[in-house]
C-alpha cells in the first residue's frame, strides 16, 4: 500500500497543475524510488494503470534515475550502485511533513510557465529519503576505498620504498633471520671507517683522533682454506700537531693459516724510536706470518708478549668463525629494535633500524669469546671493567627487503675511561664506526704474494736487541746506586768488564746481566768508569753495537773509555 504522505504530495501536485512527468522527476530527485511512485500513481487512478515512463531528455535542472539494461555487465562501481539502492529500500518510512497550503489559480498558471527545476512546493516534498542515506552511503563507498587502498598500499610496499607500511614483518624477526642468513654468506666485501676522538674530561680539552680505514674482500667457500685481501690506512694526530703524528698504509692477505703483510709506509713520532728497528728495512717488502712464526716469536718472549694475538692467531681460523658465529646467534643480543626511514643501500632496499646491544648482554658476549683462548683468565679479569665503561651500545642496520642480509651498520658511542680502566685518568672517547657491506657470495681472486720473507726473520733480532737494551738499562740503575754512596762509579767495572762480585748485590745483578746478553748471542759487555762517568757497551750477532752512560742513555756507539758518550 503505498505511503499516505506520498499519496497526499501526488494529489497536491495535480490540484497545483503539475504533469505527471514532472512530480515522477521530482520524487525520484528526493530519493523515492520508482517502484513506491509508480504504485502511488497506480492508486489515485485504478481504473486506468498508469504506464511506465518513457525515456525523454529532461531540461539542465533536472534528473532521472533510469533503471540499468538486464543485460549490462556490472563491474565495481555497479556492485556499489546496487548495494546503496537495497539500503534505499530498507530504510524507514519518511517522516510526516506539514501540509501544503491551498494554491491559487494564479499560482497555478505560474508554475505551468516556469520551467520544473523552479516549481516550489513549501514543506510539501517528503526529503527525509536523501538525507537518511547520505551519511551511509558515504561510510560504504569510503570503506570500499580504504580496503581496496590498503591492499594495493600492501602490494606497492613490496616494490616501492614507503613511508609507512603497516604490513612489513616484525622487526625482531628481520634481525634474527638477518643473524642466520650472515653466517651462510661465504664471499662479501667490506668496507670500514672507523673514527676515535679523545678528550680530558678534566678540563674538556681535545687530546687527539685516530683514523683507520680497510677495505677487504673475503672468500670463506672452502672452510679449511678461508682467503682475504684487505687494505688498511691508519692515522693518528695530536691537538698540538696540524700535521699526523703516526701513520700506515699497508695490505695484507690470508690464505689459509698463513698471512702476508706489506708495509707500503710507516711514519712514526720522532721521539719514538726502537733499538735495532730501521723502518727501511720493511717498508715496501711482503712479510710471511704462518703457525711456524707465531711459535718462533711466542718462545722469544717467553709466552709473555702478545699472549693472546699469538694464542688466537695459532687456531684454524674456520674453527673461530664458526665459534663466533654461533655465539652471536644463540644470544639475542639486539634489543629495543625500532624501525627507522627505508632507505636504499648499494641499489639494496633494505629495512632500516636501530636496536641496543645490552651492558650485560655484551659482557656475556665477551666473556664467551675469551674462551677461545688459553689465556682467558688474563682476558676475563678485564671483561667486567671494560663492559662497564662501555655501557650499552646503540647500532644502526641496514637489512636487505629481499635477501634479509646486513648491508650497513654504524655505532656511535662515547666512553669514558676513568679509574675503571685507567687508574687516575679521566680520558673520554667518541667512537664512529661505519661498516658497508656487499658483494655477497660474489667469486673474488686472493693469491698468495711470491718472494715473502719470512716474518722471524725480522721480528727476531728485533726483539733480542730490545732484551739486550733492557738488561743494560739495568746495569745504569745500579751505576747510579753505586755512585750515591762512594760518590763515584770506579766500583762499576772490573778489568774492564761489568764487576760480577759475587758477595755484592749490585755484583750479583752484573753477573745477571752479562749471562743474559750473552744468552741473546752479544758479546760479555765492555765496561768503563771514573769518578763522574761511565760507558758500557756489547756488540751483538749482526756486528752493531749497543750501549748505556752517564744519564742512563741507551745509544749504538761502542765505548771505549769512559768519557766515551753514549748516543
């Protein structure tokens, strides 16, 4: 039964001399349906049913709604269209409006001559139909967009760097896989700038920085025999100084167990210099370092120098990146991750984070790592101390979107090393690292350098010229022992040579420390003394001379009396 407000509104129409046509225009305009008005119409004239509409072109002003072809394929908007339309049926009756007040035969003529979109009928039009379905039909259509926007949001953040994308994986999940697929990767270059800035935190004055760069290729596909090239530029400056204090260049290259090291410049502080080292004679030359070395230079020591270079350097390097690799994978280590801007990386998109490495995370971790070594209770007593002044630490990583691999991490970290370390030093450190990673299991090229020296060859005699200097500068402190008692030093020598007097103490120390020259392949040491001076002197294997004065002065002069000066 169609609706009495309608009914009403249709016979008022005819009274005020308005065409069918026009109220059907109308009424479809304000939202009623064609289905409600044509059965109204249907009603005020029984007797003659009023035939459907035909299609007519309407003036500027109006609107027709016409119904689609059976036939017509409907595509995405259509499904909206039709979707709105069952909500139009669903909807609650229109409310009752006030009645239309009686209208003139003058206003009749009117609105015969004016055109349909200007027919005013006040409170007369039930409008209530395209309001209640505006805000509906809006939240539909809005809904439909965001669900189609996110899913080709989704799809475009597969290929294109976003802003935001809500459906990237998690990024603890990112880290972990990134741990994994890290210790697959068998060939990589890598790059590293490392930066370390010093400062008195006394008085907050600059000390120094130190600068050091490599850059390196290596090859881990055969375990057993692991290959690398690497470049290394270190650099250290003072404050004081415009121009560098200290300075490398060198390569060096591993195959296997064994390493070569080349020198291509060395500049070290003019007042730094070594007893029986000539910088000339490594500069420019290749350096052979294999098991055979390390041994050689841990027994002229006497297992106290390098103790654990030489330790970790004597393992199968294979055994040690796996030992380290498995450490860093069983311990989740990274905490606090938060994802960062994407960004692109050697051409890599890559997830782009920072995360914590925990106090106490990093000295579990280092604790561990000293257990690759036999000298681990030296190493762990240190541990706790260095930890502490480090404190957490802040890394920055880039990881590939499609091969979750580490294409770039920095840390930026300051330290302080006051008495924790070193024992009435308020010394702070800004550290910079950068590392740049790629060329993942790439082939490379490593070979082993022809015509190497073997390293002992050079390290050696180095090192027994620095034993030799040391028992000398023993002989100057009992010298200045003697002299604050007898007020000379005749009783430093004896027949020219040291005074071993063996009911002395000073006599015992003498008899020391000609057996340890000795035993370093110099000659017993020539002694010289009067009154004011003295002058001590061996010659060693290579023919070269050392010796200690007056002053307790070290030099490579041969004395030959006692105002002889030793320089």
């Amino acid at each position: 039964m169609p609706e009495q407000q309608l009914l009403d509104y249709i016979k008022k129409a005819k009274d005020a001399g308005q065409s069918d046509e026009q109220t059907r225009s109308l009424l479809y305009k304000n939202g009623w349906t064609e289905v409600e008005v044509r059965e109204a119409f249907l009603a005020l004239t029984p007797a003659q049913p009023q035939p459907e509409p035909q299609p007519q072109i309407q003036s500027q002003n109006q609107t027709e709604i016409q119904p689609q072809p059976a036939q017509q394929k409907k595509d995405d908007l259509s499904v909206i269209s039709d979707t709105i339309k069952e909500i139009d049926k669903l909807d609650s009756k229109p409310q009752p409006e006030s009645q239309p007040e009686p209208v003139s035969q003058i206003q009749s003529q009117k609105f015969q001559a004016q055109p349909i979109a200007t027919v005013s009928m006040p409170n007369a039009m039930p409008e209530m139909r395209k309001k209640s379905h505006a805000i509906l039909k809006t939240l539909i259509v809005l809904i439909i967009l965001v669900v189609l926007g996110g899913a080709g949001y989704f799809v475009a953040g597969q290929y294109v760097n976003l802003p935001w994308n809500p459906f990237t994986p998690n990024p603890q999940t990112v880290v972990a896989k990134m741990l994994t697929n890290m210790g697959k990767v068998k060939t990589s270059h890598v790059v590293t700038q490392l930066e370390v800035s010093s400062t008195d935190n006394s008085n907050k004055t600059p000390q120094g920085k130190m600068n050091l760069s490599a850059d390196s290729s290596i090859d881990m596909s055969d375990a057993r025999n692991q290959k690398s090239n690497i470049s290394i530029k270190f650099d250290l400056t003072s404050q004081a100084s415009a121009s560098s204090i200290a300075s490398i260049d060198a390569n060096a290259t591993s195959v296997g167990e064994t390493t070569y090291l080349k020198m291509n410049s060395v500049s070290l502080p003019n007042n730094v210099s070594y007893s029986g080292f000539d910088i000339s004679q490594i500069n420019g030359r290749w350096f052979k370092a294999d098991q055979d070395s390390y041994n050689a230079i841990y027994q002229a020591e006497n297992g106290q120098s390098a103790l654990a270079i030489t330790d970790i350097s004597s393992k199968n390097n294979s055994d040690l990146v796996k030992k380290f690799s498995d450490l860093f994978l069983a311990d989740k280590l990274f905490s606090n991750i938060k994802q960062l801007n994407i960004e692109t990386i050697g051409g890599q998109d890559t997830y782009h984070y920072s995360a914590t490495i925990a106090k106490d995370k990093l000295k579990d971790l280092l604790l561990k790592i000293t257990t690759l070594s036999t000298s681990q209770d030296i190493l762990q007593s240190m541990v706790g101390s260095i930890a502490d002044s480090i404190g957490d630490v802040n890394v920055e990583m880039w990881i590939g979107k499609k091969d979750y691999l580490l294409y770039q991490y920095k840390v930026n970290k300051t330290i302080n090393l006051n008495d924790s370390l070193l024992s009435n030093t308020s010394l702070g450190l800004a550290i910079k690292l950068n590392v740049t990673n790629s060329n993942f299991n790439q082939p490379i090229t490593v070979h082993a350098p022809e015509g190497a020296q073997k390293i002992e060859e050079v390290i050696l005699p180095m090192i027994k010229t620095q034993k030799v200097a040391s028992n000398l500068s023993r002989v100057s402190i009992e010298a200045e022992s003697l002299f604050d008692v007898n007020k000379n030093y005749y009783l430093l020598c004896k027949n020219g040579f040291l005074n071993g007097s063996k009911i002395t103490p000073y006599g015992q120390t003498f008899i020391s420390v000609a057996n340890g020259v000795l035993k370093l392949g110099a000659k017993n040491p020539k002694c010289f003394a009067n009154n004011t001076g003295y002058c001590v002197s061996t010659q060693l294997s290579d023919g070269t001379y050392l010796c200690v004065g007056s002053g307790a002065t070290v030099g490579t002069v041969n004395c030959i009396s006692a105002q002889t000066i030793c320089k």
